[in-house]
C-alpha cells in the first residue's frame, strides 16, 4: 500500500471509545498544527499522515521497517508539551527501529502551552485512548499485527490511562521509558501498571528524573503480578538518553526480539 503525504485516514471505533464530534478537545490544537507544520516542511524519514479521533485531526509519522512489511509496528508516543518527531527519544526510536524490523507510526498526543505542568494535563488524558485507538486501526489496514506501544515520559503516563480505558487492547506490549510515579503524576501510574498483563519493559537512565528513580522499586514489586515485566536501566543516561541514542534503540530492539508477544 502506497502511503502519499498527509493523507486522512478516517477512523471507525469502537461504541466504548466514540467521542461525540461536538466533545470537548482540551488539547492545545493550534500548538499541534504549528508543530505539524514545522514537520512536515523539514520531514526526511518517513511520511506524515493526518488521523482522525473524537472529531479532532492530528498528525502522525508513519515510516515502514527498512525489509518491507514485517506485520510488526510500534506506536511511538512522545513526552509533555513535544512532538511526534522530537530528536530526543522520539525520532532515534522511530527511526531506529525500522532497522530491526518494526514499522513505526509516531503520534502527536494531545499537548498544552509550554508553561503548562503535568498536572494541568489531566483533562488531557480523556483524549488519549480515541488517539491511540486511530493509530491501532490505521495500522492494521496496512497488515500490521504485533502490536507495540513505545511511549516517554508523559507518553507513559498517557499509555497508563490507556490501559484502563482499553483493557482488552490488540497491543501486545508496552515499552516505557522514564516513567514517573508519586505525587509528581498526573495519574496513578502504579495502580495501573499493577493491572497490566502484557509484556512491560520499564527503561530508564541512572541519571534519570528523580520522580523516575524513586518510582524504580515499587515498580519493581509488579513483577510478582506479571512475569513478562521488566526493568531495565541504562548507565548513564538522563532522561532524554541524550548521547546514548544508540544505546536506547538497541535496548528497546533487543527486548522486543527477545520477548515473546
């Protein structure tokens, strides 16, 4: 299938997950079109595409694994306030991973003005499962059936609500990198990763948040509950891996391919 830049895909959901076209879109959307249009003008790996959610268009990058279809993809999802082609994390990752054999589909999540916290993300977080289920069904039409989801920061946060949203989701792992927990969140991260069946790889740097390194050993108590959770930390990095991109594509990689989905 041919992918041309900036094609709609419109997006049939679930009765569960339809928001009306009137609901309310708390995210910043004319920050997310100004992002959109940076991206596209400056665009070398991959293809931009628009999706549609609860009414709202937003962009996604979308980028086939180097050997073709694998029936492989991830879902790449960003940390606060950023992009779906951030040079840190985001763009080594959907990048990277077309090496190893997964497609990539990179998506803009729903964002607020730069000043804005983690705390004024809560209503936010009612848009996030309609957003993640257009990146699933777009990716099945194209054949793709191990699905993935690879999220930072916020993106976990983010990917943690939509587990609970979405409990019997297709997505058949999650890798999350610098998650949060504590009364820094916006969400209750633990109580729902405590809930997650699927295979989890939690990743972080040594040198990472210290609302990320303080959450590491609760954390660590869910493999009790799931034997396919795992932690991983990677010397020396900070939160953004930055330096270590390399290090964090292989890691993720490894993981995936090591693990049964």
């Amino acid at each position: 299938m041919n992918i041309i830049n900036r094609i709609l895909i419109p997006v049939m959901l679930c009765m569960a997950l339809v928001v009306p076209a009137s609901a309310q879109i708390w995210s910043d959307t004319q920050k997310e079109q100004r992002w959109a249009e940076q991206i596209i003008d400056t665009l070398f790996d991959g293809e931009t595409i628009w999706l549609e959610a609860g009414g709202h268009e937003f962009l996604g990058i979308d980028m086939e694994a180097s050997e073709g279809n694998t029936g492989k993809a991830a879902i790449i999802m960003h940390g606060i306030g950023i992009h779906p082609n951030w040079e840190q994390v985001v763009r080594p990752l959907r990048v990277g991973l077309t090496e190893h054999g997964w497609h990539t589909l990179s998506i803009q999540m729903p964002i607020l003005l730069n000043d804005a916290d983690s705390f004024d993300y809560a209503p936010l977080l009612d848009e996030v499962a309609v957003r993640i289920t257009a990146a699933i069904d777009y990716l099945m039409e194209l054949g793709q059936r191990e699905l993935v989801i690879i999220a930072h920061s916020m993106g976990a946060t983010m990917t943690m609500r939509y587990t609970e949203d979405v409990p019997d989701t297709p997505v058949q792992g999650l890798v999350l990198i610098g998650m949060q927990g504590g009364s820094e969140t916006v969400y209750d991260n633990a109580r729902a990763l405590r809930n997650v069946r699927i295979p989890v790889l939690d990743l972080y740097g040594s040198e990472d948040l210290p609302g990320v390194i303080d959450f590491t050993e609760r954390k660590a108590g869910f493999a009790n509950s799931n034997p396919g959770f795992r932690q991983i930390e990677v010397e020396g990095a900070n939160h953004f891996f930055d330096g270590l991109e390399d290090e964090l594509v292989e890691t993720v990689s490894k993981w995936l391919e090591d693990k049964a989905l």
